[in-house]
C-alpha cells in the first residue's frame, strides 16, 4: 500500500515537471511545440515553416512572425512554458523548471498488514 502511495506520488510530481517543461521555439520539433498548451498543429507548423527562414530573434520577432499571437496569447503561451531564445514574453530569462524530487526507498521497513 506505501509502495503503491509514494509511487503515485512520484508518477505525479513527475508529470507536474513534464507540464512545467520550457519549450524554446528556436530548438524544438513539431510534438515538443504541440505539447505547449495552447499551440496545436496547425500553430506548430506556422513556427517551422518561420522558423526555417530564420531563428526567431525575441518575442517580438516571434509575435511579428507567427499569425495570430498578440500580447495576450504570447502571455499565456509564455505561461505555459514555451520560451524564444531562451527567454519568456517579458523578456526575463526563465528559470529552469525544479528537478522531480525522487521518492524515498520504504528503508526495509514492512508497511503494517492493516492498512
């Protein structure tokens, strides 16, 4: 039962990490863009088909570029993790996202046969 506990618990800090995942525009392939919330296929392929004329140069160039980001929805794309050159749409350096924390061995211990 404590095995089958701090192994969901791992398999969810996991996932949290997955959703915290940077993005940059600049390096990813087409499923990484997907995986952004808010960018679809159609939206990843735009950022190709630009990227492919030239890296993006900054959020600007970015929003220039890409039809259909503004202000806002570089704001929620930004939120949601994806990056232009390493930086988020106010132009501050994202911080990486926090290593999982890995779950502690049970140490030998029996969990009680009650639970």
């Amino acid at each position: 039962m404590i095995n089958k506990l701090m192994l969901a618990v791992a398999a969810l800090i996991a996932t949290m990490s997955l959703a915290l995942a940077q993005v940059d525009v600049n390096k990813a392939d087409a499923a990484a863009l997907d995986s952004v919330k808010g960018v679809g296929p159609a939206m990843s392929k735009q950022i190709l088909d630009e990227r492919a004329k030239g890296e993006f140069k900054d959020w600007a160039d970015f929003q220039k570029r890409v039809k259909g980001v503004g202000d806002k929805r570089a704001a929620k794309l930004s939120s949601a993790g994806l990056v232009v050159a390493g930086k988020s749409a106010n132009n501050a350096p994202m911080a990486k996202p926090a290593a999982p924390v890995k779950a502690k061995a049970a140490e030998g211990k029996a969990a009680p046969a009650n639970m």
